[in-house]
C-alpha cells in the first residue's frame, strides 16, 4: 500500500539534511510502528507524506497503490486515502468542528467523483462514531480543537479518521498528552479501523501506546534512517534498553 | 477664520452646483443653519488630518463621477424577512415600490412630506444630532446632507413593531448624485429593527440621525454593495439615553470608495452601544470605517468590532475612537480592528485612539493584520479541503467576531451566506 523508497528530505529554508535515505513498506490492513529518539526524523517523515510546505525531496520516492503521493497537493494527498493524525492538532476558531468535519468528507468525496453526503445521513454517522469516541454534542458544535483538553484534540483526531474512511492512517505520537484512559478511548478507535485492509503507521516514542494497539512490524528511527526492523518484541527492548544500544549497533 | 484658498474654492464650486429643496420654515432655517456650518468648515479636503488616508476628492467634487449600474444575480438581501419594504430609486422615495407604510408602534414619514408640513416633531431632531456631532471634529459632509438632502424618513417609534424596517436602495442613472437624510426618534421603552440594503447612486452621501429615549432599543443592519463603481459617505449620529442600546452592523461588498462614520453619544446611565463592520474588497477598493464614541454618563458600555478582508490591491482605513468624558465613571469600552491581507498588494491603515478623562474605567483597543494561517490551512488541506475551499473558510472564520454581532440568527445567518457567496465567485 504505502511504499517508501531511498526517501531523502532536507529542509527547504536551510541546507539540513533530515531524511537520509528511508526504505519501508506497509502492506494493506497492517500496522507499523517506527521509534525512536528525539530528532530522528519521525515526525518529517509524516509531514513529507502528507505534503507539509517547508520540506524539500531530494531523493526517492513515496507512493501509495502504486501512486506518486509526493507530487500531489496536501487535499489530493488526503483524498487518495491519506490521513495525518496531528502530533499538534491545530485550533481553528470561529470554524465550526461539524462544518469542518462535513466539508471535509464531502470534499473528498467530490473529488473521488462520489455524490454528497447527505445532511442526515452525515448528522447520523457523526453522531454514532462521535459517541463510541465519547465526545459530545457540545464539542462538535465548538469551533475546531479551540479549548479542547489535549485528550480531546486527539480524541477529536481520530474522529476525523473515522469519518474521512481513509486507506492509509499515519498517526504522529497520538499518545503524548493522553492519560491512561484517553489512551484506550483512542486505542479502541484505531483498532476499530483496523479491519478493511488498511494500513497504520503508528510513530511513537514510548512502548505503551503499542500495548494497546498491536503492530505487526516496528521499525527503529535514528539519525533520518531507519536502522532495525523486527517485531512487537523490539518495542519491548526499547523500552527495558533505549535506543543506544542499536544505534551502537549499526554504528 | 478664513479658509484656505483650495478648500474655498472647492466648496464654492460644489455649492454652487446644488440646488437647496423647498420646505417650511423650520425645515429653512435648520436647512441655512448648516449650509452655514458648511461655509465656515469648508468640506474635505486631502490635506485634513481627518481624512489623512482616504482622499475626500471624488466625494467633494461638483459633478459626481459617473457608475455602472449594477446587475444583481442574486436574490434580494433579506427577501425571506418579514419587513416592511421602503424602496428609494436613485434617492428618491417611490410610493409604488415601497409598502403601505402604516405599522403598528411606529410612524413613518417621507422626510420630503414632513418637510412642507408648518409643525412637525422632527423639528427638534433634525440636523441636531448632526450639529452635535461636529465637535469635536468636524463632518462637513454631513452638514452638507443636513442642509441640502430632500428625501428620506422620518420614523417615531413609540412601541415594538412587529416586523423590522427595510431602506431598500436602488441605482437606476450612472451619474446619481444622491442625498438621504433619515432621522429616527426611538422613545421611552420602545425597540425597533431597521435593515438597509442595495446599492444607492453613483455617488451617496447619507446622514442617519437616531435618538433613543431612556430604555430604548435600536438594531441596525446594514448591507452595502455588490455594484463596483460607487463612492458613498454616510453618517450615523446616535444619542443614547439612559439604559438604552444601539447595535450596529454593516456588511460591505465592494464599491470604489466608501466611508462610513459613525457617532455616538452615551448620554445616560447604564446604556450600550455597539456598531461593528465586516467588510471584503477585491481590487478598486476603499473603504474607511470611522468611528467617535463618547462616553458622557456612568456605567456605559461601548464596543467597536471591524473586520476586513482585502485582496487584489484594495485598501481598508479604520479611524475608532472611545472619549470618556469626566465624570463618565465605570465605562467599558472596547475596540478591536484587523484586517486580512490576501496578497501583498492590499492595504490596512488603522488608527486607534483613546481619550479619557475619568479615572475608573477599563477601555481596551486592539488593531492587527494579517495573512491566512498558514499552520490551519495546512491542518485543513490534509483533511480533503483544497486550497480555495480551505482559505474561504478561513476567512469567513476571520469575519465571525464581527458578523455575530449581529443579535438576531437568522439575521446573522443571511449576512453569512452573502459574504460566502462573494468569496465563492471569487474562487471560480
């Protein structure tokens, strides 16, 4: 499904190499997680992908289904199928969190050549997906994520996941700032997803987030390169050794 | 003190291009009284601070330019309101276009009748609020409507009509030159809605006069544009008595050059008075806000919101100030202007001003401007939303502060959905 090739990424305002050659794959209806420590480069990994301005390729090559991703506008990115959970997810005052929600879903739908949702079907599914991620009726009117707690915004997150129905998720640290309960709420939104042959790639810099959604595979970031790969079990050596071990290892 | 040689010349020449209508005696002698004011202040000129950034000249100047009449696609503002229709053709009131104009709790009169009559209320009113309004700054422009405008209404409110009052403008010629004089007397405990909308003439110059008695309410929503070539200079002057409130809005939609000044007298206790703007331009466009509050009683609050989007090389002037006399203890007053520049080509030129002269008061003034959120429209363009999508929501997101203003929803709602149907034109 997604398919990262050699991906080399500096950025655009100053001569810093940020990416140096990145090489995964993530198959459909499986999960990927990437670790690693500060600086690594997990989160310009995202937001390459999703087509952040700031950033330029310099070599290799992203796709998904086989499609150039990296030549396409952030909004053909996102109706392709590829979503970015916000490490940060961004207020947005005076626009309304349900206009936003509507306009989104309807726009990617407009550019799949698919007809408008309708208003009562939308206010239907908002609501069913909305309550399984317990958020209410008040914080669907209020303007997007503005005095939203942090669980919220993400919770808010993988809302907007559950209903733009995209192929390929992408969620950059969606653990920090969440307490052990908002963990399982957004966990438990995930896994629902998981079905349906699509693909995750969860970042993250701590284990637990993986102990409640399960990757097939975990990949170790460092230094813009991805130096292991391996299963759910390295997770476990990170948390009990740190990365300095591996990244001696390949030193 | 004599004049100087440019703003001489300039006044007699459009003065000598006017024609003062006919009335009764009091009508005259208000009507000479200001054709005096006008003589001694001279009219705007480009040198006078108060117009240091919008050029008066196209307003001053005998002949007004000529503009395309302006063919509009859409429906008419307000048309799902129940209201009561007042329609002027080229500044003219035209019986057979307006609705029957007897409304229970509200008298209304064409300024022109009111005019020939021997005796009539608006005696007092008049031309008063507007000679009050000259300092201290001067208006010379509305002193010119004062002494010249033939046409408008006259409306006494005395209880809470049951539907709203709509000034519907038409323009029909490509070189009117209109004036409209409106005065409204709000009295003891009444409350009434007036809504104005349509482009008026080639040229408008337009002077509301609002008097609103102790406990009284008055709402205000006005509409100007879509047409593109107008200049228009209008005038709200408000006095408010005790416990009363005065709320403002103006939506405006292009146009060449509009100023639009509003002054308000807090004169009672306890009273509110709120006037906002949003306002979008795209290319030749100017448009000044310009606003003088005074506080003259305690425990008034008084709140000025002006928002303005501006592309393609237009430009946007606000001129906002709060005075709180001494005496006026325990004043709220609030100012926030901002603009959002969708290019670098367009222009935000904003002056601020507080004076006051009571020592327990909280006044508070802010100005800003800006381009789009990069960061939000980012956020938005990774959820599906392109680009012209994302910006115009963003945009009307930026004009919400001043469109909620306005208290009523539906209201609110139809002066929204304008404002996204000129966005959405824009975008192709």
């Amino acid at each position: 499904m997604l398919e990262i090739k050699n991906l080399h990424v500096k950025l655009e305002e100053e001569d810093k190499q940020i990416l140096k050659g990145v090489d995964l794959t993530v198959e459909a209806g499986k999960v990927h997680a990437i670790m690693g420590p500060n600086g690594s480069g997990k989160s310009t990994l995202s937001y390459v992908l999703s087509g952040k301005d700031g950033y330029e390729v310099t070599e290799g090559t992203a796709t998904l289904d086989g499609e150039d991703i990296l030549e396409m506008e952030p909004e053909e990115r996102a109706a392709a199928g590829l979503f970015l959970a916000f490490q940060y997810p961004v207020e947005i005052p005076g626009v309304g969190n349900m206009t936003f929600l509507r306009t989104a879903v309807n726009a990617q739908r407009k550019a799949r050549g698919e007809d408008e949702i309708s208003a009562s079907d939308f206010l239907k599914l908002v609501r069913e997906r909305a309550a399984s991620l317990e958020i209410d009726a008040d914080m669907l009117k209020r303007p997007v994520n503005v005095g939203f707690s942090g669980g919220e915004k993400k919770r808010n997150e993988i809302l907007q996941m559950a209903m733009l129905e995209p192929k390929m998720c992408i969620l950059d640290e969606t653990d920090s700032g969440l307490d052990v309960d908002a963990m399982k709420l957004v966990a438990h939104g995930v896994n629902a997803l998981r079905d349906q042959g699509r693909g995750f790639l969860v970042i993250t810099h701590y284990q637990r987030l993986l102990d409640h959604i399960k990757p097939d595979v975990v990949h170790i970031m460092s230094n813009g390169r991805i130096i292991k790969t391996g299963g759910p079990e390295l997770a476990l050596e990170v948390e009990k050794n740190g990365y300095a071990d591996m990244k001696a290892e390949v030193a | 003190m004599a004049l100087p040689q440019v703003k001489q010349t300039a006044t007699e020449a459009r003065l000598a291009a006017m024609t003062r209508p006919d009335g009764a005696k009091w009508i005259t002698e208000i009507r000479e009284a200001a054709l005096a004011r006008v003589s001694d202040m001279g009219l705007p000129g480009a040198r006078d601070e108060y117009w240091k950034y919008t050029r008066p000249e196209t307003l001053v100047q005998p002949e007004a330019p000529q503009a395309a009449t302006f063919d509009d696609d859409d429906e008419q503002l307000f048309h799902e309101f129940d209201r009561l229709k007042v329609v002027f053709v080229d500044g003219v009131f035209s019986a057979e276009d307006s609705d029957d104009l007897t409304l229970e709790g509200i008298e209304i009169s064409r300024l022109a009748d009111v005019a020939t009559q021997d005796i009539h209320w608006a005696k007092d009113l008049y031309g008063t609020l507007e000679t009050n309004g000259q300092t201290p700054v001067q208006r010379p422009l509305a002193a010119l409507n004062t002494a010249y405008a033939a046409d408008g209404i006259v409306i006494r409110v005395t209880g809470a009509p049951s539907k709203p009052v709509n000034l519907i403008y038409e323009h029909r010629a490509t070189g009117s030159d209109v004036l409209l004089h409106h005065v409204i007397k709000v009295e003891e405990g009444a409350e009434f809605t007036l809504l104005e909308n349509g482009p008026a003439a080639a040229r408008l110059n337009k002077v509301l006069e609002v008097d609103i008695a102790d406990t009284g309410k008055f709402h205000h929503i006005r509409a100007q544009g879509r047409d593109h070539e107008r200049r228009a200079a209008t005038h709200i002057f408000a006095r408010l008595g005790r416990e009363s409130a005065f709320k403002s809005f103006t939506m405006t939609a292009n146009g060449a050059l509009t100023r639009n000044e509003c002054v308000i007298e807090l004169t009672g206790d306890d009273a509110i008075a709120h006037v906002a703007g949003a306002c979008v331009g795209d290319g030749d466009f100017v448009h000044d806000d310009t606003v003088f509050i005074t506080h003259d009683a305690e425990n008034c609050e008084s709140r000025q919101v002006f928002k303005k989007v501006l592309r393609n090389g237009a430009v946007g002037v606000f001129q906002g100030k709060i005075l709180v006399k001494a005496g006026a203890q325990k004043t709220d007053g609030y100012q926030i202007s901002q603009s959002l520049l969708l290019d670098g080509d367009s222009q935000f030129l904003a002056k601020p001003e507080l004076e006051i002269y009571a020592d327990d008061v909280a006044c508070s003034h802010g100005s800003t401007s800006g381009a789009i959120d990069e960061t939000a429209l980012f956020y938005l363009r990774s959820r599906g939303l392109p680009h012209g999508i994302a910006t115009d929501l963003l945009t009307l997101a930026f004009l919400a502060e001043a469109v909620q203003e306005i208290e009523d929803q539906d209201l609110q709602a139809e002066i929204n959905t304008r404002i996204e149907r000129w966005l959405e034109r824009r975008r192709g």
